[in-house]
C-alpha cells in the first residue's frame, strides 16, 4: 500500500469491552481524497472504529496517526476530524444558521469569516431557504442535509459518517448517496462512511473495508471486493452469491457433490481441502441447446421466479446444492412463456467466472 | 344496543359530576364568603372586596405572605440547582438503561416520606449540628424535598434527551463547559424551569415541615402558619380572602409547570 499518499493510518488498533474485543487488531490505511466505507452487519464494530476516530472511545491497543501524528492522546473537540452522527445531532435550540455557525464560533473566528462560511456552506447545501428554521421544523432529508453542512463547514481534514443515510427512505436514498458523492469530490475532503447496507457501499466509496467479528475481512475496490470475495462471509455479505460446498480435486477442478467443475484459481491446490465454489448470479446463463462455451453446465427446475423491473431472478434447484442456484436474466431478453415454474432448464458458467474460497 | 350505552353514558356523566362536585365545592364556597360583604358564612350581604383591603392592612399576614416568598424563593433556588446537576449526574451515567433502582427509590423518598416524619426528622438533625432555629433553617428544609421534586421532573426531560448533541457539540470542538452552556441547559431549561414552578408551589404551601422547623417569633412564621394561627379563633371571611389569594398563586405556578413539562416535540 502506498502510505506517502495516506491520511489516517490505524495501526492494529483494538477495543475490548469487558472479556470481549469489539475491535481486534484492525489496520487500514486510508488514503487522501478518498471516499472509504467500512461495511459490516451490526455488532462488527465497525461504529465502535469510527467513534475512535473521532474520540469518543479510547483504543485499549494500538495507535491512530493522521497525517502521521499520532492523534491518539488527543480529545475529540481537538481533533481536526469531524462526525456525522446517526440521529445527525442537530441542536434543537439553534436555527440551522446557528447549527452550521457553532462549529466555526468554537474556533474563534472572526465573525464575517463565519458569516461567509456559513452562506456558502448554506448555497451548496440548497439549504439557503431554511436558515432560519429549527431543526424540528425541517424534513428528514433536511436535517440530514444541515448535519452534513455543519460538519464540512470545519473543512476537516477527515469526515466520519455514521450510517448517514440510514434514516431516509429508499429514493432519497438514492438521491443523496450521488449527492455525498459529489460533495467528497468537490470539497477534495476525506470521507469515511459507516454502512451495513452493502449496496450503498458498492455505490459510493472508492475502497472499502469489510469487518466481522471486529476483524478486517477484505479491503479493496468495489469491483474488488465484488468479483474476488476472499472468503464465504465477504461473498456472501456484499452482493448474491451462489455458494457451493465442495472438495479441491485438482488444480484446476473442485467436486461438487459428485460432479466436477472446472475453475481458474491462483489458490493453492490443496487435494481433499473443503472449499466453496461462488458464482454470481449474473455469471449464470441460461442454455437454450447443448453446448455453448460453458465449462460448467448443469440441469435444474425452476422453483422460483422473482421479477425485478430491469430484470428478473431464477431460482433453480439443481443435484450442486440444497439451496436453489440463483441466476439473473435481464428481463429484456426473458421470455416468460419459456420459463415457468417447474420447467427444467440448462445452466451454465465459465471457468474463469469461478472463483474458489478456501475460507 | 344504542339506548344501553346513553343509559351508561349518564350514569358515568353523571358520577363524574358528582366527584368534581364533591371536590370542588367547598374550594368554591370558600372563594365566595371570601367576597361576602356580611362576613358571616350563613347570610350573604352582597359583594365586596373589603376583607381583601383588611388584609392589606395586616401587618402579621403581610410578614407573614413576605416570609413565605423569601422561603419559596430561596428553596427553589436551591433546589434548581442541585437538583438539576442531581439529573444531570444520574441520568447522563445512565444513558436510558434502565439499572440502579435502588438509587431511584433513595432519591424520591424525600416525596413519599410522610411530612411529620420529615420535619421530626429535620428538626432533631438542626438540634444535633446545634443549628438554630428561623426562616434560614426552613428554607433547607425545604430544599430537602424540593431537590427531589426538581430531580424527577429534569429527568423525566432527560428521557427524551438525544444524547447524541452533546457529543456533536464537543465534535465541533466545544469544550465540556461550553457544551453544557449553549447545548444542555438550553434544552432542558423548561424542565427546570417546571421543575422549579412546581416546587415553589410546593413551597407556598407548605405547613408542618416550616411549623417544626421555624423556631418562635412572628420573625419566621410563614402564610400557612399565620393562618393556622388565626384559625384558632374561627374561620374569618379575612383567612377566606387569603386562602383564595394563596390558592390563585398556586394554581397559575402549577398550571404552568405543567404546560412546561410536556415532552418536547420529539421528531419522527
């Protein structure tokens, strides 16, 4: 990794609470200008992490260095780092002028600065309009809004935030996951988003982290994380994955409840060892006649169809699993007269399009 | 069907009109003799505001009514204060779970204890600190169960309270002083101040904790104590003007303690 370019570096830093470890040595080095998710199912925390960054926890091991100081002695109101909470924390008390205003009177600054600060920060946050309002007059996609201003108006060398869209519905969601990533790449400030939502992860961050258990489980690009799973949880975590139980047989096969799949792996090949073939639902084809350039073919009946709009999901039961195998077919080319369910149809996938978990 | 429930609707109606009756009609008689101009409670002479001049010009009752405001004043200061930081300290700790029963019980025994109790209580602790008697050693007595008063009412506010803010505040690099000032206090001051409302009221009114603990000398006697004084020699249509006054004040305070203490607006 190229630690020149790094903000923050974690350096096996842990937190244990009582005989538990919520953190276990994790170390992640991030980069400038990066938008970096920290992803997980609740209880891996990942929110205990973040709130050390900013202060609130004290590490019980290892060391936190921003821009290659060690930050770990400092308390959070001295840390140039700045949260974006859950419940976004706006002061009832203040109107949304006051809120934006407060972090810049903290530093002591003359009060035109805050004043141009504050109308600027106001502008791109569109929230020019309601300045004047209290927070409990504001919509939830509002406050969100001024939780977010309040926090980049300190121009932070590193913004947390934890779980920001959590609160708002599916197309806001959407809206304001484009949004943060546009105003990352306009301030050039370092985000750190906290999600267990795995999909808001893929949307938005540059690298991401995957954490269970407290552990680092992978930490790559989206695309990374997404086409080379590292282990069944990472597979199964981020996307549909088609996780299939089996034994390495050959440097280049696995078995799989007696049938042989062909793979392409750099794994080492271990003969007899457990290892789990994934395959990602859109890798799958459909097979209309014999043959095709699939490596791996094999029959199934359909006991399932769930449409999607943009396209459509087959569960198909097949001798390779208990569980149904599940391939996505664009519902452009789905012709519904062909497939229904119990009907028996032939799938297929390449070689190269295996990937083998040892994990 | 429908004629069984209109049958029961005024059997409850009715019954209900018959308890606030039964606790409100003495309250009323009162205000009125206090406004009867024979001054005695079985001939009505009309209207007047005479008494109220007459107890305008009593000197013991205007003592009196002014040891009474310095009394409640001063206990609710008290009491604002610690019982304010008492919330603060118990509930800040806590943080919404619910563990430490024990300290709860301790801290609203001051409100259920029986008065007498109290006040025997209090009375031989001054003998004991050797504490002499006056309008100084009522106001602590007072402060005893107003704290408590106070306490609860701050943190009933305190459930609702986002926690959250305060560690925003100090995220935006507030120091723990100025996080209190301009974030915390600001939000829960109506609950002190309900808090405090209510325990003026409580204060006002207040007999035998001040009767044991006052000593002698019109010098600390209090409202209720003055009138518990004259009553010895009957009721006057002057006590009624006063219980009437001592009861307005009372019932605004409470009024607008309550108005106060509804939950803050909580966002969905």
């Amino acid at each position: 990794m190229n630690n020149s370019s790094a903000v923050l570096i974690l350096d096996k830093v842990s937190k244990s609470y009582g005989n538990g470890l919520a953190v276990n040595e994790v170390s992640l080095s991030i980069r400038e200008n990066e938008f970096f998710a920290l992803l997980g199912p609740s209880g891996c925390g990942k929110t205990t992490l973040l709130r050390m960054l900013a202060g609130f926890e004290t590490p019980s091991g290892g060391c936190i260095y921003l821009d290659g100081n060690d930050i770990s002695p400092l308390p959070a109101n001295k840390r140039p780092l700045n949260l974006m909470f859950q419940s976004y924390a706006l002061f009832p008390n203040m109107t949304v002028r006051k809120n934006i205003a407060y972090g810049l009177e903290m530093e002591r600054l003359p009060e035109s600065e805050i004043r141009r600060r504050v109308d600027e920060v106001l502008n791109t946050a569109q929230l020019g309009e309601l300045a004047e309002r209290k927070p409990d007059q504001l919509s939830g996609g509002q406050r969100q809004r001024v939780a977010l201003a309040r926090a980049l108006v300190k121009r932070p060398r590193v913004l947390l935030l934890d779980e920001p869209l959590g609160a708002l519905d599916k197309k806001l969601r959407e809206k304001m996951q484009l949004e943060l990533k546009r105003l990352q790449h306009e301030s050039g400030i370092t985000f750190i988003i906290v999600t267990h939502d795995q999909e808001e992860a893929l949307v938005m961050s540059d690298r991401m982290a995957v954490l269970d258990g407290g552990k680092v489980c992978q930490c790559g690009s989206p695309t990374e994380l997404y086409e080379n799973p590292n282990s069944r949880f990472v597979a199964n975590f981020i996307g549909v994955s088609n996780l299939l139980e089996g034994v390495r047989s050959g440097p280049h096969s696995v078995r799989v409840n007696g049938h042989e799949l062909s793979v392409e792996t750099d794994a080492p090949s271990v003969s007899g060892q457990s290892v789990a073939v994934v395959v990602r639902p859109e890798r799958l084809q459909v097979l209309t006649e014999q043959g095709g350039d699939c490596a791996n073919q094999v029959s199934g009946k359909i006991v399932e169809i769930a449409y999607h709009g943009l396209d459509t999901n087959l569960h198909v039961q097949t001798p390779l699993s208990d569980k149904p195998l599940i391939v996505r077919v664009p519902s452009s080319q789905f012709e519904f007269a062909h497939f229904a369910i119990d009907t028996t149809i032939r799938l297929g996938w390449q070689a190269r399009h295996a990937r083998v978990l040892t994990r | 069907m429908s004629q069984s429930r209109s049958v029961s609707a005024t059997v409850l109606g009715s019954h209900l009109g018959l308890v606030y009756a039964f606790l409100y009609i003495p309250i009323l008689v009162l205000i009125l003799l206090s406004f009867n101009k024979s001054g005695l409670p079985t001939a009505w002479g009309g209207v007047s505001l005479k008494w109220y001049t007459a107890l305008a010009h009593n000197t013991a009752i205007l003592s009196a009514a002014l040891n009474t405001l310095i009394v409640a004043l001063s206990a609710t200061l008290i009491a604002c204060v610690l019982g304010t930081f008492l919330a603060l300290g118990i509930e800040l700790r806590r943080k919404g779970n619910d563990k430490g029963q024990v300290v709860d019980t301790l801290l609203m025994a001051p409100m259920i204890i029986p008065d007498i109790v109290l006040a025997i209580a209090l009375l031989s602790f001054f003998n004991l600190l050797k504490v002499g008697l006056g309008l100084h050693s009522i106001i602590i007595s007072h402060a005893v169960f107003n704290i408590a008063f106070v306490c609860a009412v701050v943190r009933t506010r305190l459930k609702h309270f986002d926690y959250s803010i305060l560690e925003a505040s100090i995220d935006l690099g507030a120091s723990w002083f100025t996080t209190l000032r301009r974030v915390l206090l600001p939000v829960i001051f109506p609950g002190v101040l309900a808090g405090g409302l209510l325990s003026f009221t409580l204060s006002v009114d207040e007999f035998i904790i001040a009767f044991f603990n006052s000593g002698s000398g019109q010098a600390s006697t209090t409202l209720p104590m003055q009138i518990y004084a004259m009553i010895r020699f009957g009721v006057t249509p002057e006590i009624n003007a006063l219980a009437t006054l001592v009861m307005l004040v009372s019932i605004t305070a409470l009024l607008a303690s309550q108005r106060l203490n509804k939950a803050p607006r909580t966002h969905e």
